[in-house]
C-alpha cells in the first residue's frame, strides 16, 4: 500500500499497524477473558489456534498474551502452555479506583491500612519496623531541609513508602497485592492533597506513634494509631467539600 502522506515514513506506518493489531487482539483476549470464555485455571489455545482464531500473526499474539501476562490475568508454565490466572481485569479496577476523589481514597486507605496495622502489631520482623523508621528519617530531612512547604515534593514518595512497608508488615499476601494495585491510586492522592494548601501537612509524629503502636505488639493500639493518622486528611477533605457545597 502507499504512503499517502509523505511526511510520514512506511516504517513509522508500519509500526502503527502492528501496534494497532496488537491492541486489537489484546482487547479481544481481554473480552474473552472476562466474557467468561475460559475458567480460571484452563489453559488458553495455543500461539498457532490463537493466531488463526483472531487472523493476525504469532508474533502479535505473543506480544498480546504478555501484556496479559503482565497485567495478571494470565500466566504461562514453561514446558505447559499459558493458563487462565484472573477473570477480572485488574487494569479496568486501577483506572476505576484513579477516577476516584481524595475522600474516596482515604476510606480505602483507613479500610486497608487499619487493618494491616492490626495483622503488622502480631506479625512484623524487626526489619518490618526498620523499614518504616528509615522511611520517616527520609521524609523528616526533606521537610528539614525545606522549612517551607515549597520543595518538600519528595515527602510524597517516603511517605508512600511507610504507608507500603506498614501494609507489608502484615504479612499477608493478598493485602499487600490489593495495596500495590491501589498505591497508583494513593499516590495521586498524596499529590493533590500535597499540592493543596488548605490541606494539612504530613506530621511525622503521628507516623512515629503508629510505628511505636505496631512495635508494642498491641492490635487494637495499632488500629487506633493508623485510624488517627488518616483522621486529619480526612477531616480537612471533608471541610473542604462542605465549603464547596455551601458555595454552589
């Protein structure tokens, strides 16, 4: 076929092509996938049936089934064939929980991370706990360095960072994989309140109290101890909203 427009190469054309077969047949795998077509645990046609069942190339659908297996719905067993892993689209969740605001990010966040203190108190390591206290030495020299609240985007990510290693310390796999899918979502979150000033800053005492709650073995002292440190955000958020409320 010609290149109708000369300011575009046939390799640029070319590679859009396969990009768009690509996509194509990530999205028909992806439909099948959580259509129901095949059950958690069954293994998928083959390279060769898949590439003639959706008419592209092998390549194109070695390309799809790895984006598929990265994304977590599918796996592959060397020697074996790949398998079904999850019905469920953990992407279409990720860009769900990402369309959601502040407030509905810090019910989450308490959900979660309540309960992981609750699991961390009766589970940590003395690394789990090392962990936390190197995050919050991070964030307090950046806020040490920075008396005023311009230039302390860095406590973002250590604060990020204590918040994930508080959730690991449970020690429950299936928490710290919900958390990590979620921590996109926590992130963008922790920027938008970082760059609102009406919000609070992070206050790292409050983080030292739920480190020293953990550390005392004490479930019930560790879930009071997260739930107020999530309590300030939370309270500031929901001001915030009445106010807007009361302008409309």
């Amino acid at each position: 076929m010609a290149n109708d427009d000369p300011a575009l190469p046939a390799a640029t054309l070319r590679a859009a092509g396969r990009r768009s077969l690509v996509d194509a047949a990530i999205e028909q795998l992806r439909a099948r996938l959580t259509g129901g077509g095949w059950a958690v645990g069954e293994r998928i046609p083959t390279e060769h049936e898949l590439a003639e069942q959706l008419q592209v190339g092998r390549n194109t659908v070695r390309e799809a089934i790895r984006v598929l297996v990265h994304a977590g719905m599918l796996t592959t067993r060397q020697g074996e064939g790949t398998f079904v892993r999850s019905t469920s689209d953990p992407a279409a969740v990720l860009r769900g929980v990402q369309r959601s605001g502040v407030r509905d990010v810090l019910e989450v966040r308490a959900a979660l991370e309540a309960e992981a203190a609750r699991l961390a108190a009766v589970r940590h390591t003395p690394e789990d706990l090392e962990r936390m206290r190197a995050a919050l030495a991070r964030e307090a020299e950046v806020i040490a360095a920075h008396p005023e609240r311009v230039g302390r985007e860095a406590t973002v990510e250590h604060d990020l960072e204590f918040h994930t290693a508080v959730v690991e310390a449970a020690h429950n796999p299936a928490l710290t994989e919900v958390y990590r899918y979620f921590g996109a979502s926590v992130r963008e979150a922790m920027r938008t309140a970082f760059g609102d000033h009406e919000m609070p800053e992070v206050v790292v005492a409050t983080h030292r109290a739920l480190v020293d709650a953990i550390a005392s073995g004490d479930p019930d002292r560790a879930e009071a101890a997260c739930r107020a440190l999530l309590a300030e955000p939370t309270a500031a958020v929901d001001q915030l909203l009445a106010e807007f409320a009361a302008r409309k």
